[in-house]
C-alpha cells in the first residue's frame, strides 16, 4: 500500500507539473495565434502581401531605434488621399488625420516590462522580421505567431546561426532557411560580429 502510494503520488506530481508547463505555454496565456482586433481593418496581407509594400514604409525607425516606430496618420494618408479617399472603413483614420490625434492601435506583441529589446541591433544583426512576428504578409489580422516566452528567445541566443539570414533577406517575410542554413548562419555571425553565446545568454543582456 505504501508503495502504491509513493508511485501513485510522484504520478499526480509529474501530472500537476506537466499540466502547468502545457498551460503555461498555452494560447490562453501567452496570447500566441490569437488574432488582435484593431480600431481601423487594416490587413497587412493586402498591404505587405498583395501591394507589396516595405515593412519601413510604415515602421521607419526599425533600423536604428529599439522601436520599430507605429506609423503616423499621415503616412496612411500619403495613399489614402488618393485611394479608397471615402470609405466608410477608413473614417477612423480620416478623423484622426483631422483632429491629430493617434488612432489608438492595440498592441500585438507585449513584452513584460522587465524585458529590454531593441528592434534595431536585431535587424542589423540579420534577424528577419519573420523570425518573431511570422509572415505577416499573409495575416489579414496580425496575431501572435510565437510565445515569446524567455526558452523562445534563448533558442535564437544560443545557436544565432539557425536564424541569421542575409541582410538583403531581412524583410522577406517569406523567408525559408536553406539547407545549408549552419554553414551560412555560421559566417553570418562572424560577419556580423554577433556577441558571444556567453554574452547573449547573459541575464543582463535582456534585464537591465
């Protein structure tokens, strides 16, 4: 009996503990692959996927600043004018361009606040857009393609050379690894001068 206790036991441990590891990596709590409703139906797939516009048109400083930057009104404006000038889809941001005021957009990806992330030194290190946000080219509704859980980001800072693409690449949001991606990858991190895995790996890397 006592046996069958101590067995029976570790099992509804190791349950209990695996159970919490599923949920924690869930959709209901990392908000991965859940479409995010926006004040205005703008779909990045038409944009990005069918028009082909660059991700920068919009997101100007996310080469150089650790924000990828949302775009003013006036940047949907410079086609809208001209475009679509009176749909009834795009009053919000005709009011906005009127009233100056931002539309108010609902944030998709939300590190905690703990966590430092600079959009730039990724880009320029060779990490595609893809890498974290997914295709977005072909997202009516952009949702959350990863968990952005910290062993997420850890698998990129421990082995870069799976994930660097070449700097012509970056924006491609149709990306695919090579088969010779390693090899590749390899001379991506010395050319690029990424740091360190030790550096990378740091806690102090992305908790400051």
């Amino acid at each position: 009996m006592s046996k069958a206790s101590i067995v029976g036991g570790v099992l509804l441990v190791t349950t209990v503990l695996l159970t919490l590891g599923a949920l924690d990596r869930s959709s209901y709590n990392t908000g991965a692959w859940i479409d995010v409703e926006q004040p205005v139906q703008f779909s990045h797939k038409h944009h990005s996927g069918d028009d082909g516009i660059d991700c920068r048109y919009c997101h100007t400083s996310v080469e150089y600043s650790s924000s990828d930057g949302m775009p003013p009104t006036k940047t949907c404006m410079n086609c809208h004018t001209q475009i679509w000038a009176d749909s009834p889809y795009l009053e919000p941001v005709r009011e906005s361009y009127k009233t100056n005021k931002p539309i108010e957009w609902a944030r998709v990806h939300d590190l905690p606040d703990y966590v430092y992330f600079n959009h730039s030194i990724h880009v320029n290190k060779g990490v595609g857009c893809s890498t974290c946000h997914g295709n977005v080219a072909e997202m009516p509704l952009v949702y959350q393609a990863v968990s952005l859980k910290m062993e997420w980001c850890l698998q990129c800072h421990r082995q870069p050379e799976l994930y660097l693409r070449p700097q012509s690449e970056i924006y491609n949001t149709a990306w695919v690894a090579p088969s010779d991606q390693l090899e590749k990858g390899k001379q991506l991190v010395e050319q690029n001068n990424v740091a360190s895995k030790e550096q990378m790996t740091s806690c102090s890397t992305c908790h400051r």
